[in-house]
C-alpha cells in the first residue's frame, strides 16, 4: 500500500488544494480504507481563502488557455492519457483502496479515462463551425464555438477518476479550465490524478491551473461553486437531492449544469429471453461495485411464466459470489464505501419487510477478521410488490427487488412507475 501511494506523489499528510500551488488551510481529512479500517493517508481541505486564489486562478489559466490552438491543446490532453497509461496499475489500485471497488474495476475505470483523452484528442482537430448561405447579398454566416470559461466538476465516491476525465479532458481541449470538487471520500485518487496533470502542463508549457483542483466540503467548496458567477457550468455527479440543490442554485444565476444523478433502473425479462444471458446481465448489474452505481439494476420485472426459474438462478449466483478483499483478482464483490452505507442499505431492507416483502438471500453485515473494516455485506435478493415506497426509491447499495407481469404494457407501466 505504502509503495502505491509513493509511486503517485502521495504521503501521509496531503495539500488538497491545487491551482499551480498546492496547500490546503481547512480541515482536515483522515481517508479510512473501507477493506480493513486502515487509515490511507489525511488531507488538507480548502479554507475560504483558499477557494477565493483558487477560482481566480483558475480564472486566470483560463484567459491565456483559450487563445492556444486547438491541436496545441490536444496534445497536453494526449500526453496527459499517456501518463495515464504509465500509471494505469498504480491508479487502479488507489482507486481499490478509496473506494473498495474490485481491482479489475479500479483499473478498468483508469481506462475510461484514458479512453476519454484518446477520444478528446481527436475532437481537438474537429472544433468545426458552419458556413451558411444568407439571404442577404454578398454575405455569409459564419459559425464558431468559442471557450466557455472555467467549469466546476463536481464527483461522487463511486467513480473518483473516470468522471473529472469526462468532463476534464473535453473541456481542456475546448479552451476551458476546469476547477474539480472531489467527493471527500475519495480525496487521494483526485490528488494523484492533478499531480500528473501538474507534471504533463509543466512539460507542455501549459498554465498548471487549467486543472484546479478544491478539495473542502459542500459549505466550504460545493454551495459557492454553485453560486459563483465566474464558473458559467457546472458538471454534478451524484445523488438526486444533491443535483435538485445544485440546479436551483446555478439556474437561479443563468448558469448552465449538466447532471449524472441516481437511477432506480429496471431490466425486463420477457418469456422469450435467454434466461442464462439474463441471469449473468442482472447479477453483474445488482452487484457490480456493490451497487453503489447510478447504473446499478436495483428492479427486476419477470413474467410470471419463468419468474421462478430466474429467481432460482439468481440465487444460485449470489450464493456463489466470493465476497472479501477486493485487490484480490478472485473477489467479485469488495465493500460498501463506508459503515454509513451498510447501516442505510440495512434500514432499506427494514423498511422492505414492514411493507411485507420477502427477503429471499442476503442482507448481512459481515464480520470477523477477513471483513475488519466493518464495511462488508452479503448482497440482498428480495420479492417484492412495484407499489411498495421502499421500491419506489433508489437504495445506493446492493439491494434487488424481484418484481412480475403479466403481460408488457404492464411491465413497461412498472419500470416508468417510479420517480427519476
């Protein structure tokens, strides 16, 4: 572990807060691995002066940014994925450890942002516009995209890297500076990543500040970012209650959002289904990340005609999921983010049997020394009715309900009849 965090610029005490300087005079943060309990390393979140240098340094990066060209700025975004690319192993496994993500999901979300930067290479030599025939004589339309300015990106624990990528990657090639508000509980992935930001812009000559980065709560950094003027858009990853908070606040000021909220999603299984397909397609969705994904099957609607053979099946599988470290290559499930996110996923269920549904496998807290950080809990499989309120609402966690029909119009009324 020791040698990962050192290998990424990482050491016991931290700076939180990057634009071309790294220091951090808030509180500070102490990141606890949810594999064992361990402390990973602490970091020095940001104060309110340390928001005000850092937006206006941000600002700042930005004005000299947007007059590069385009393909100039493509390739500090190339070089950027190549770093990434060096480092893919290293990252992934900070990503197991912050977050308790299987390995193979902490490097294969390092490679979606690697992937992102490829792709955003390529659109910086694609920033088209069009030319337009005018009605008025001897004249022509013009079409150009201009920069925006400095945008916020706002991420959640469950995907710490791969999101900042999204948004980041684009935006830097479009002319824009991006200021990052990390989830506090995932803060060392966000600073290894902007160390190697910091590294590529000092060798391409770019201002550093072009990837800030605000580590500090949602008081401190996330409300004034929504509220800041200076910052035209925001990117917000995260619950449905947090995007409501932001909207209000960025669309009260004209600003622009763009939000990747939760999903209470659903998978229909008609008669007519590969039901082996269907199987390995729900058990991958229910407990991928341990269903701590706004993609994340939380529904299943069967026809009633094969409704138990699939139920079978599923418990087959979650009966044979190995659950338990995730750095180990034969885990398949590692543990929630926190004791907070068993302790909800447990009320879930609670409030799932007062309502009179059945809980078929699952739902435990699990202890002992191979589960020390108290963060472990076997997947829950349950029957239960589309009319209950518990089914009604996303449950970040691995917890599935196994609904029927009777015929589509009714499965189809089921998956909408729920809020999103």
């Amino acid at each position: 572990m020791t040698s990962v965090l050192e290998k990424l610029g990482l050491a016991d005490d931290n700076a939180g807060v990057f634009d071309g300087e790294w220091r951090g005079g808030g509180a500070k943060i102490d990141k606890i691995s949810p594999i064992n309990g361990q402390k990973l390393a602490s970091v020095r979140t940001a104060s309110a002066d340390d928001y005000e240098k850092a937006i206006s340094r941000a600002h700042e990066a930005f004005l000299k940014w947007r007059t590069t060209p385009g393909p100039v700025r493509g390739d500090t975004v190339r070089r950027l994925g190549n770093a990434l690319r060096e480092l893919k192993h290293e990252l992934g496994q900070l990503v197991t450890l912050e977050t308790g993500k299987i390995i193979a999901e902490g490097e294969g979300e390092v490679q979606e942002m690697i992937d992102i930067c490829d792709f955003a290479v390529g659109q910086s030599r694609m920033l088209y516009g069009l030319t337009i025939q005018s009605e008025r004589p001897s004249h022509r339309l013009m079409e150009q995209w201009h920069p925006l300015g400095v945008v916020a990106v706002i991420s959640a624990f469950n995907f710490p890297v791969a999101v900042w990528s999204w948004n980041a990657a684009l935006a830097a090639v479009c002319g824009d500076a991006t200021v990052w508000k990390a989830s506090e509980k995932t803060p060392l992935t966000a600073i290894a990543v902007t160390k190697i930001a910091e590294r590529v812009c000092r060798e391409t000559g770019a201002d550093p500040a072009i990837f800030t980065l605000l580590m500090g709560d949602r008081k401190t950094v996330g409300q004034k970012l929504s509220a800041d003027r200076r910052i035209p858009l925001i990117s917000a990853t995260g619950s449905v209650q947090m995007g409501l908070n932001v909207a209000q606040t960025v669309h009260g000021r004209l600003g622009k959002t763009i939000m990747e909220l939760g999903g209470n999603n659903a998978l229909i299984v008609a008669p007519s289904a590969d039901l082996e397909m269907a199987t390995q397609s729900i058990f991958f969705g229910a407990v991928g990340t341990a269903g701590q994904r706004c993609t994340s099957t939380r529904r299943v609607i069967l026809h009633e005609s094969i409704a138990d053979k699939v139920r079978s099946k599923l418990l087959a599988a979650y009966k044979s999921l190995r659950i338990g470290n995730p750095l180990d290559r034969e885990t398949l499930m590692g543990p929630l983010i926190d004791k907070g996110a068993v302790e909800m996923v447990q009320q879930s269920i609670q409030r799932l049997k007062d309502e009179g549904g059945e809980i078929l496998y699952g739902g435990e807290r699990l202890d002992g020394a191979q589960y020390s950080g108290g963060c472990y809990m076997t997947p829950c499989l349950a029957n239960a009715r589309p009319d209950f309120k518990i089914v009604c609402h996303e449950t970040f966690g691995p917890l599935l309900y196994l609904l029927t029909y009777r015929d589509f119009d009714e499965a189809i009324a089921i998956q909408n009849g729920v809020p999103q």
